[in-house]
C-alpha cells in the first residue's frame, strides 16, 4: 500500500459530520494532581459509549462506504477497541460483524465486542499482525476496515484535534498512545492544520516500543513484544505506510516504564475519578514526566477497557 498522507483539514470537517449521530464529543479537564512543569489537562475519549476513541474512526469509515459493498457483513483485525468500533457501527446498520483478534485480547474487550454482536476470530499474535500487513484476511468474509491505514479512519480519529484546539486554545503540547500511529498522526493532522507548531507526541510504554526505535534508527524498526497490561498499544514494528506520516507529523516518541503507566492510572481513578486502559494511561504518564515540555499539555485518554481484574491489582498497588 502507498504511504498515507496528511488528512486534510476539509476531510475532518466532513468526518465530524458523518459521526455526530455516533460518537459524542468528549470533555477536556483538568488533571487534578499538583507539582511537575506540566499543567496537564485530560481529553476523555474513554467516555465514548464502546469506552474508546475507536468509534470515530470507525464510524467514519463505514459511513463512507457504498452499501452494497457492506451485504457480505463488515471484518476488522483489532484487540479489541477497533473492534467494538466496527461491531457498534455493523449492528446499527444490520450487518454482520467478524473481527481478528490476538490469542492475548483481554476478556473484558472480548465480551465487549460479543455483546455488540460481533463474531470473534482468535489467531496468534504474529499472524493477527499478519492480517494488518496485508490488508485483509484470505478466510475471512466481508468488507475490510483497516484499524489504522484508513484515510477514513484517520480522518474520524482527527476530529479529536478539531475538539483539542477549540476547546484549549493555548494548548502548548498533545501527547497520544501511539498503536498503529491512526490516532496520533489523525491527531497530529488537525492540530497542525488550526495551530501550526504545537507538537503531537507520541506515547509508547517500554514493552512494546517501535517508534521510538524507528525514530532512532531513521527507518522503520522491528523490536520485542512484550505482552503486558497495556494492551492496546505495542506490536513488533511499524506499518510502512504508516511511517512517513507518522514521521512527519509527530514530535517524538515519549517511552515510558509500566511502572509509571500503572502510576497513572492509579492517579486518574484517585484524582479525577477516571479509569482509563493501559494505553490511555500511557499519555498521562508521558505528559507527566515533562518530557512533552512545560505548559498546558494535554493528555488523551484513549479508551477505559480494562479488565477488573487487571485494575484491581493496580489500585491495589501492583506494576501490572
């Protein structure tokens, strides 16, 4: 596939208007938590009702789709937030719903997606990543929706730039779980458009962390995964269509320890009374360290699905 290229600022006008029925617009405030260079502020994409920022892009991406590519029901390869996605968006438009997922999705995403009527394909983690290489599944049926190489799906992610900006506009600095880079450089895109210079970062934990090291080494890079609780970002490298955009549009990669991502969730449940997943904690925890500069920097909060048992031994002090 060619490499993406910047959505532009009219595509995510059109976006926001094609999801207003689906997914809602959600609050920026305040981290109350005092001390650091940051004066850090929460965009809360964890309230949207699959619990996740997923819902823009995905239902962007259907909304643009002819229906009659759509009879034969709709697959994505996710796991599990792009999924309930593609799941919520099929149900309302009467579709049925086949989803990829790795052997390692959490329980709470995969009775998520069940409830939403989706059918779950559980395939080793390689061969799930597999699928988002080559842009589909041979054995699966329908119409594919990428998670992340969409210029759709970016499109719907951005609108979140559109809210960041109007609703702070002396924003100084974003920082953003980097997965497959559709929600960071989607983003990226919008906030460069409304306000040129304010840098995106990326949000990575050490356990999965390819950006950083293809940032490093000036070229995509594989590196080790290493399965954790922060499920929802990390793999084994970066898309080759994804990496001149993410290159170019965002300021860096802020790696963090799962210590201090475990930190950060403990922090948003006792101080704002938020629960976020691994990879939504992952940006608090980033904007936290001041390596996203002094300022207003905003933090996004991703997705909320996280198991109860995970959050459990978190809150109860644990690392994972």
């Amino acid at each position: 596939m060619k490499p993406l290229e910047p959505v532009p600022l009219e595509e995510i006008h059109l976006a926001r208007d094609r999801i207003a029925g689906a997914a809602v617009r959600t609050p920026l405030v305040r981290l109350n938590a005092e001390g650091g260079p940051a004066e850090v502020w929460l965009k809360l994409e964890n309230l949207q009702p699959i619990g996740s920022f997923k819902l823009r892009g995905a239902s962007n991406a259907l909304a643009s789709a002819p229906r009659d590519r759509l009879q034969d029901g709709v697959y994505t390869a996710s796991a599990g937030n792009m999924a309930q996605g593609v799941a919520w968006n099929a149900r309302r438009l009467g579709v049925p719903c086949r989803v990829v997922v790795p052997e390692s999705a959490p329980r709470t995403k995969l009775d998520a997606i069940a409830r939403l009527g989706g059918e779950t394909i559980p395939k080793p983690f390689a061969e799930w990543w597999q699928v988002l290489v080559e842009h589909g599944h041979p054995d699966v049926d329908g119409y594919f929706v990428h998670p992340v190489s969409d210029p759709r799906v970016l499109a719907g992610n951005a609108t979140i730039g559109l809210e960041i900006v109007e609703d702070l506009p002396d924003v100084d600095a974003v920082v953003v779980a980097y997965g497959g880079g559709a929600l960071s450089c989607g983003i990226a895109c919008a906030v460069q458009a409304l306000k040129p210079g304010t840098p995106v970062y990326a949000a990575e934990v050490e356990t999965a962390a390819p950006f950083a090291a293809s940032l490093a080494a000036g070229s995509p890079q594989g590196v080790e995964w290493v399965p954790s609780f922060v499920d929802g970002i990390g793999s084994r490298g970066v898309l080759p269509e994804m990496w001149p955009l993410a290159r170019s549009v965002l300021a860096g990669s802020i790696v963090s320890p799962l210590a201090d991502v475990a930190a950060a969730v403990r922090l948003l449940v006792e101080r704002n009374r938020v629960v976020a997943e691994g990879a939504g904690a992952a940006a608090v925890a980033a904007a936290l360290s001041g390596r996203a500069g002094p300022g207003r920097v905003v933090a996004v909060v991703s997705g909320g699905n996280i198991d109860l048992a995970t959050l459990a031994r978190i809150l109860g002090g644990a690392d994972a």
